[in-house]
C-alpha cells in the first residue's frame, strides 16, 4: 500500500507542475517522435501516455514521426536495397510508394490505434492530406526526398480545434502527382515554424548536446543559437548532431520560442522536460 510520503510527493510533484500547466495551457507543441522510443514496445506506450496527458492538461499536441528502420526492413522484404548519399536515403519513385506505405499506413495508423486505446483523441494524416506539405526535389542526387516550398496547416489546426492529437507521417507531394521522402526533423521545424508553436520537442538517441562526447555528465542545458556556430567550430556539435541542430536553429528562426533535445531512451522524458523545473535535455533558445 502507498504510504504517506509517496502521497506528498505525488503531491509535490503535481504542484510543481502548476506553473508549467498553466503556461503552456492551449499553446501548441509539436513533438518529433523517432528513434529507440519507437522501437522499444515500453518507451513506446510510456510516450503515447505522456501525449495523451499533455493532451487532457490543455496542451494543443501535435505528433510528427519518421520511420527509418521500418522503411529498410520493407525494403529488404521485397529485395530492395537501402541506398544513402550524405547520411539521407536515396528515394525513387518505386521507394517512395514504398515510404509512403509504411509511414502513412502501417506506422501512422498504428501509432493513432495506441493513442486511441490509452483514451486520447487521435487523427492520422500525412503531408498529402490537405496538401499540406508541397515539396520539390531537395536535390537531384537524393531523388524523390522532399524538400518543402508549401506548408499548409489548415487540417492541422482543424483537427486541433476538434480535439484530436494530430499524428503527422513526413510524406509530401507535388502537383505533378509524386510523392516525396521529408525527413521527419526537417519536417517537424517546419510545422513548428508555420504553427507558432509555443515548443518543439525532438526525441532522440542521445542525452542532448554533451560538452564531451564521452561525459553522459556534460549535458549542456541551454544554448543559444547565436552560440551554434562556435560550438560546430569547437567540435561539441558534430556528425550526425549537425542536421539536427539545424533543425533547431530553423525553428527558432521560424518564430518557436523554444526547442528541446530530449533522451527518448527515458521514460516520460517530454513530461520531466515540459513539467518541471529539472529539465532533462538541452534548450534552444534566442537571446533573452
């Protein structure tokens, strides 16, 4: 049975979160769902719980996901190999039909039914619907990975105003009829930016920027995205990090206050970061 200090500190724990409750109360956050938290069965759930109680607290949550390691294993399935120029996977036109199979039916679609059975309000849409997010090619090399020209965020805020939690596949189109790969992160800045979002959270593999690779202790809080370059200059940011942060820095750019690298290797992760004074990641802000 609990006894009475696990009463107090579940108590403390929600009195905490008062503040950051009313705050953040009917602003829009868009979280970029990927990596080990969508492999791993636990993280999974652990994550569409966070999202629904965000969702019942008066947060206007809007989810973005990818699905990399999905997309290679169809591939594999019908004899296809992954091709990658630049660390981006290289998409024809055959690819494409097959990323726009996994991420907008089977991921999507299966991601809303686990929203769906913990009691949220969920709605599965991709970058077609609506036409939403329009895309060219970002460059020939790639094929068809999107880059996009045109993000249309009507049937994002309607399904908000009707109190769905938006599920949001990155598969854009053109008016030639094809479909375009959008990386999920890239994507995510952009829908931040033309939603104004209050917040973009992205999940990933990693504790946030780390001052030494090596240090899981040398998590940098908070930085500043006047401080980006210099920090790409020292080698803190590097490799792989570096398209991330950039995403970052665009969705600052693009008018979201503030944008968090979150752990999704950690259980409720996006609630610790959005709820409470002990962030758990590092913060990108502009200037105070």
């Amino acid at each position: 049975m609990e006894n009475m200090n696990d009463k107090q500190y579940r108590a403390q724990v929600l009195v905490e979160a008062l503040p950051y409750i009313q705050d953040y109360n009917g602003k829009i956050v868009v979280v970029k769902y990927g990596g080990n938290a969508m492999i791993n069965e636990q993280l999974k759930m652990s994550v569409m719980r966070d999202i629904v109680l965000l969702n019942l607290i008066g947060m206007r949550v809007v989810l973005v996901h990818g699905g990399g390691p999905e997309i290679s294993e169809m591939l594999k399935k019908i004899g296809k190999e992954s091709v990658f120029v630049d660390g981006l996977r290289y998409t024809d036109q055959e690819t494409a039909e097959i990323v726009r199979m996994v991420l907008a039916g089977k991921i999507n679609k299966s991601l809303v039914n686990l929203l769906e059975g913990i009691g949220g309000k969920a709605l599965g849409l991709c970058g077609i619907d609506g036409h939403m997010m329009r895309c060219c090619k970002e460059n020939e090399r790639l094929g068809y990975v999107g880059k996009i020209t045109e993000m249309n965020t009507k049937v994002i805020t309607d399904a908000l105003d009707a109190g769905y939690i938006p599920v949001i596949a990155t598969v854009g189109y053109d008016d030639a009829g094809n479909i375009y790969n959008v990386n999920a992160d890239t994507a995510s800045a952009v829908i931040a930016g033309a939603l104004q979002a209050t917040s973009l959270i992205l999940m990933t593999d990693t504790k946030g920027v780390l001052r030494d690779k090596d240090d899981e202790s040398s998590l940098i809080e908070k930085i500043y995205v006047s401080d980006i370059p210099s920090l790409i200059k020292q080698g803190i940011i590097s490799g792989g990090m570096i398209p991330k942060i950039e995403c970052c820095r665009e969705a600052i750019r693009r008018g979201v206050r503030k944008v968090f690298i979150v752990d999704g290797r950690v259980e409720h992760s996006i609630l610790v970061e959005t709820l409470s004074d002990r962030g758990v990641g590092t913060m990108f802000v502009n200037e105070d």
